[in-house]
C-alpha cells in the first residue's frame, strides 16, 4: 500500500519521502493559519456567524487542499482567498446591499462558470485575451484594498467628514496593539519565522484580555451554530438579480490569483516542464473550481492557491502529500470553533496589511516606461481602494487599456473580448452611474 502511494506520487523521481512531506504539509499549515481567524472576523461583518464561518474555513480550506494533492498530486495548498472575502463583505454586501446568502450564491455561480470553462478547455484563450500587463496591477490593488481595510479595523485610519480619511487615534489601546502586532510579525517574518502572522495575532489577542479590551467567555457552540452556514447560500436569488457583473469580479480574481500562485509555486518546485508548461494544468484547475463550489456551499467566500504553498516547498515538498497532510490540519482546526468570537478586529489587522504589503511587491513586475501601460495599470491600482470596488478597478483599468491602446495606434495589440468587455463597461457606468 505504501509503495503504491509512493509511486503514485512519484517519490522517486521528485527525490522525496514521508517525513520530508509530512514537515513541509506542517509548515504550509502554519504559515497560512492566520486565515482561520481572519476569514471570520471579516464575513462576519456580514451577519454571517463567525463559528459558522471559522467552521467553513476549516472545512473548504481542508477539503480544497486534500482534492489539490490527491487529484493533481501538486503541493499547493488552499483558502478562502485574501482579497474576495474582503470585496464579498465591503464591496458586495455591505456596498450593493445584497445578502450574504446571495453573495454565496454568486460566489457558486463563479465555480460553476470556472469549472465549465476549464472542462471546456477555454480558460486559456479567456486569459490570454485579458491584458497580462495588468495582472500585476490587480494583485497591487487588491493588496491596497486589503492594507485600507487592515488600518481601518486597527483604527489607525478613521472616516474624516472633510478629508474623507484621517489618521485614528493612537494613544487608543487598539490601534496601539494593532501597531505592535504589526511591528511584531513584520520582525518575525523578517527573522523567517514561520506562523508570523498567526503568533502576532495570538500576542495581540493575549494582550486584548490582559487589558480587559476582549472577554473570554469559553463555551462551545452547538452543532447548529457551527454548521449554520453549511448549505445557506441563494443561488435563485443570485441569478434572479442578474449578478453578472459580481460573478464576473469573483471569476477574474480567481483566474488571475490562481496564475500567478501556479507559476510561483511550480518555479520554486522546479515543477515546470522543459517547454515552460505546468503538468496537469487541467486537473489544478478543476481541483481549484470545485473548491471554489466546495466552499460556498459550506458558507465562505472564494477558495484559491495560497502562495504560501512555497513555505513547504522551502522546508523540500515536492509531491501532493504536502497538501494533503496541510487539508488534514485545516480539519482538525474546526475544534477551533470556540475562539471564534475572541479575536479582536485590531488583533487580526496585522495581517491584512502584511499580506497587502506582499501583494504591493508585483507593481515591480509593470513596465512603467510605456504610458499605454503605465496609466492602465496605474487607474487599476488606485481605483480598487479608492472605489473599495475590485470589480470598478478591473471594468476601468481593462477599459484604459483597451482605449489608450486603440488611440496610440496600437490597437492590434488588445484582443477582440477586450474591446466587446470595454463597450460592456462603459454601458454599465452609464446606465448606473456608478459603480
């Protein structure tokens, strides 16, 4: 049996073992933990139950990864995604009005539209239609998005009537935990500690009940409670509401994350193959939009790759057993359930801007020397947070690129789809009148 597994796995020829793979599943689950409690603490702005949602996590977050290893046999492990959780709970619900429940719907509909497209073999001529030049763009904006809303919980950042935002006030017990959890994991993270962001937001937690800012009232939620998100999702109110432009925002994010996880983790595995291809593209892809249908029906917002996968590529995973044994820790963490509620918003806020932080490194990647990249790029980037709208970043940064294109007399070089998805765009801000 276990040499079957081993061959299956391709042991030998990846130059592995258990141990080697064991550790590296360990490592991946520590560096990526911190989702655990920060996917709660931002749905349940939603209304959505923060143990129902702590439970999805675990549950997605555990089945998407075991799928990933056991079907596509590569060491990439899975979440609810950084990013889409915010733009479900402050874009989506909070910004359109739609109900959670819709919102899972939506999110449903985006698997679905996802795993067709894969099965169909079209995923590839959608994306090489979209301009690559901006990929990086939307990751940059989204960790901008990500960065608003971490000061925004911490309180370092506060609504002003005359300037719109203004600096919170520090002397505040939370903002002065956040800055220290904050201080805290960026000197962890630079000394490679794994589980950086998980230890400042336990220290920051600690110091919340020290402080008497947060109550411990231990109890463990019924059955009921931790399940209450299993199965709630709307799809007939989704598609009744002709939500096509947010299945649209969550399907792209989820096109463009998933690249650029793919790409980084198979380089740093020295997975890719002697023509630059990713094996088994197709079954990554499948594994990754049945978790996306996986996890609205559990109740969360959008699974996908987690780049920290290459934290276990580090400590020598190199087969899909790295994924396995991270989704088997994701399960056990559903006894987690009770903690819940306990994690302060500011304690978590360190979190979101590291990973914002992380996320601001791809504008190196933009060619800011041309304009006809450069100022797309640039409108993608500052209208994600400044609308506090993926979608809007996407419809204006796609559109500009497509229209300063066209006027440089360098129209040949945006594909067909993008001038169809501009003239969309445009409609759509005409006929709302904002996004």
């Amino acid at each position: 049996m276990i040499a079957t597994l081993e061959r299956y796995f391709e042991f030998d020829s990846l130059h592995t073992n258990w141990r080697t793979e064991i550790l590296a599943g360990l490592t991946t689950f520590v560096t990526m933990a911190y989702i655990i409690f920060v996917n709660p603490a931002i749905l349940s702005q939603t209304g959505m139950p923060a143990a129902g949602v702590m439970t999805a996590t675990c549950v997605s977050a555990g089945f998407a990864s075991i799928l990933m290893g056991a079907y596509a046999r590569y060491p990439i492990a899975l979440a609810p995604g950084m990013g889409l959780n915010a733009y479900f709970t402050y874009s989506v619900v909070k910004g359109m009005g739609v109900s959670w429940q819709t919102a899972l719907g939506a999110v449903f509909l985006s698997g679905i539209a996802f795993l067709l497209l894969t099965l169909a073999g079209v995923r590839e001529k959608l994306v090489s239609s979209l301009p690559r030049e901006l990929y990086s763009a939307v990751a940059v904006g989204i960790g901008l998005f990500i960065a608003l809303i971490g000061f925004r919980n911490a309180g370092l950042v506060v609504s002003d009537p005359n300037t719109g935002l203004a600096l919170g006030n520090l002397r505040s017990a939370g903002p002065a935990l956040a800055l220290g959890g904050l201080v805290l994991a960026a000197g962890l993270e630079a000394r490679k500690v794994r589980g950086s962001l998980l230890i400042a937001i336990a220290a920051a937690t600690a110091l919340s009940l020290a402080l008497g800012l947060t109550r411990f009232e231990p109890r463990t939620p019924g059955f009921a409670e931790m399940f209450s998100t299993f199965g709630a999702l709307d799809i007939r109110g989704a598609w009744g509401l002709g939500l096509a432009e947010i299945v649209l925002a969550f399907l792209f994010v989820d096109l463009f994350d998933n690249l650029g996880t793919l790409v980084g983790v198979t380089k740093k595995a020295g997975l890719l193959s002697a023509s630059g291809s990713i094996p088994r593209v197709d079954r990554i892809l499948t594994a990754d939009s049945v978790a996306t249908i996986a996890g609205s029906l559990a109740g969360t917002s959008t699974v996908v790759s987690y780049i920290e996968s290459t934290a276990g590529l580090v400590a020598g995973g190199r087969s899909g057993v790295t994924a396995i044994v991270t989704g088997l820790l994701f399960l056990a963490s559903i006894a987690a359930a009770p903690l819940a509620g306990l994690i302060p918003a500011f304690a978590t806020a360190p979190a979101l801007i590291l990973v914002g932080a992380a996320m601001a490194s791809h504008a190196a990647e933009i060619e800011w020397r041309d304009i006809a990249t450069a100022l797309p790029a640039f409108v993608t980037i500052v209208a994600i947070p400044f609308t506090f709208s993926i979608a809007n970043g996407i419809a204006l940064g796609f559109s500009s690129f497509a229209l300063v294109r066209l006027l440089a007399g360098r129209g040949r070089e945006v594909s067909p789809l993008l001038y169809v998805l501009t003239a969309l765009f445009a409609a759509r801000f005409v006929w709302l009148g904002r996004g």
